[in-house]
C-alpha cells in the first residue's frame, strides 16, 4: 500500500521528524517551509490538508526539512525574511533581520517628524547595512529623503542591492551604497540629519551562549566584536562628525552596554542622548544628539 501524498500527512511527518531532531518550534518550522514551497500564505495551509503533492514537492520539501533538522535557518532555506511589510532576500553573507531591528526602523519612522519637524527631504545612512533591511525600509517609508547605505562586506552590499531593486517602487531614487569599514571610505564631506546602525555588538566570549542556528550559519563578522569598547568608541566618535547639528545617532545594541555608550557619548560630546527598551523590555537601543 502507497504512503498518502496529502499536504496533511508529509506535515505532520515533517513536524514529528524535526522534533525528534531537537528542532524548538517543529510544527511552526514544517508549516513555513512547506508554505513557501508552495506559495501559499500560511495560514492557507489548513484549508489545504487534503491537498496532494506532487513528487517534485515532496522530494524538495523533504529536502528543506533535512536542511532545517541541521540547524539552518528557516529564512536561509526559504531566501528570504519578512521584515516591516517587505520581504527581504537574505543568504548567508548577511544577518537575518530581528525583529529588534524592526523596532528601530519603526521608531524612526514614527519620530522623525518630531525629531526633524521642518525637513520631510533627511539625508539618512544607514552603517553596516547586511541585507538592507533599515535602508530599504526607510527609502519606502520616508521616499523624500536620501538614503545611503554601508557595509564592510561586498558580498552583502550585493544582497542589499537585490533587495533595494525588488522593493522600491519604480522612479523611486535608489539607495546609494559604499563599501567601507564603518565610515572609513564615505566622504567627510558628507553630512546626515541621522546615522541608523545594527553594528557587531556580541563580546566573542559570549559565543558559547549562542544557539546553533545562529552560530553555525550566520556571519560572525556581523555578530561578534572581540572588544565591545574599543569597536564602538571609534564609531561614536567618527559619527557625530558626520552629523548635522541636531543630528542623531541611532544604534542598536548590547543591553549590557547601553549604558556605557550613552556616557561614552555624553562624554565624548553629543549634546544628549536616550536609552530605549526593546518589547522585551531590553536596554537595546542608544539615541544620542549632535
């Protein structure tokens, strides 16, 4: 007798399959996997049970499932996350977008008329772009403004591009991208009404805490700083040059080390500075004032 090909059926061996391997979230992993395979939402899924697959879903779908039972991320099996709306290209040269990251966009998006009341046309970059998630994001949020955007890595500047193609309309300026470490390569003639950056901020000791999926596929250069202190003093003290007066620098960060970069900033001249919680009511976000 044949195994069933219903939908229903590989879910729940998918599901079963993946928690025997460990997997936190199996049902929910099984379910976006098949979802995207499918291209259907997935919420769609469970009108759907009775649905037969055809033998080239089910060989690429026990494909994924076998990825994910290794650790990998469900967003660099799919090639994509969703993040503020958008659906973001990613691969393994960039982070996969956190929703902290969007907690930050959000912010700015909601404040920069009370932070800027007389400009709608900022000049924003956005430092250690990875995907182009903030950049993107704010050039389809804010599309009067200027949006630049950097990163060390060339390989992620080319996703970010990809992104910036796929989801700005049409006659929209493109995002403008350089490819330097920090701000080493962007003219010092440039001056912006806001700095937005998910730099590395994870002490590399802090590694072993890590969970696999991250650790084993996502780029450490984006994630891990050996020194935390001598990174960031830099940055803060090379970005408040490139803003305009009355400018923010807007960065999230370490919860062990918000507090520092705010007296760091304070002291190091920024006219005032904020610590913002995340929904987990994390010190994850340092503003500080040019």
């Amino acid at each position: 007798m044949s195994e069933p090909n219903t939908l229903l059926y590989y879910l729940k061996r998918s599901t079963d399959f993946l928690e025997k391997k460990g997997i936190p979230n199996p049902r929910v992993d099984a379910e976006w996997l098949l979802a995207d395979l499918l291209n259907l939402p997935r919420i769609k899924l469970y009108s759907q049970f009775e649905m037969p697959l055809d033998p080239k879903e089910i060989e690429v779908y026990r494909e994924r499932i076998v990825e994910r039972s290794k650790r990998k991320p469900v967003a660099y099996i799919t090639g994509k996350k969703g993040f503020h709306k958008f659906d973001f290209y990613v691969n393994e040269h960039t982070l996969i977008p956190r929703p902290e990251t969007e907690e930050l966009v959000d912010w700015f998006h909601k404040e920069s008329k009370i932070l800027f009341p007389d400009k709608t046309d900022l000049k924003i970059l956005d430092l250690c772009t990875g995907s182009g998630c903030i950049a993107v994001s704010l050039s389809r949020l804010l599309p009067d403004s200027e949006i630049w955007a950097s990163d060390i890595s060339q390989e992620a500047l080319l996703v970010a591009k990809k992104n910036d193609e796929e989801v700005t309309p049409p006659g929209r300026t493109p995002v403008r991208y350089i490819e330097s470490d920090l701000f080493q390569k962007i003219d010092t003639n440039l001056k912006f009404h806001a700095i937005l950056s998910n730099p590395p901020y994870i002490p590399s000791e802090e590694k072993k805490e890590i969970m696999e999926d991250v650790l084993n596929f996502e780029p450490h250069l984006a994630l891990f700083i050996d020194d935390f202190k001598n990174f960031h003093k830099p940055l803060l003290e090379t970005a408040i040059t490139y803003l305009e007066t009355g400018g923010i620098l807007a960065l999230e960060t370490h919860p062990d080390f918000a507090d520092w970069l705010l007296q760091e900033g304070q002291n190091l001249g920024y006219r005032s500075g904020t610590i913002r919680e995340d929904s987990s009511q994390k010190q994850r976000f340092v503003i500080l004032k040019r």
